[in-house]
C-alpha cells in the first residue's frame, strides 16, 4: 500500500500519521509502534525483522 493510501485511511480514521505506525507481519495490519509488540512472548517467525519488536525493545523511542 503506498504512503499516500495508507496516510488517507490513517486521516479518515482519525489514527496518528504513518510515521508511528509498523506493520505487524503476523497479524497483517498496521499498529502504533509506541503500543509495542502486541505478542512479546509469544512465538512469531517475523520476529528479526520487526521494527515494532525493535522499538518497543529500545523503550519506544525511533
């Protein structure tokens, strides 16, 4: 989905700009980033590649 796409829905649905959303690869959707890795402890396979896992990991802040 290009920026410009995901940055309209994100308007329309009054949610924070793209910048703070990450794709959660498990569950197939964007998430806000400072909310963290909604499965800490559970067993994803996109776990190395996460930038919510990094973030949230890093005290949330990018």
């Amino acid at each position: 989905m290009p920026n410009t796409e995901l940055k309209n829905q994100n308007k329309e649905k009054g949610k924070k700009s793209e910048e703070e959303l990450g794709f959660c690869a498990k569950d197939g959707e964007y998430r806000l980033i400072k909310e963290g890795c909604p499965y800490p402890k559970d067993y994803c396979p996109h776990r190395k590649a996460c930038l919510i896992h990094f973030i949230s990991k890093k005290g949330g802040d990018f």
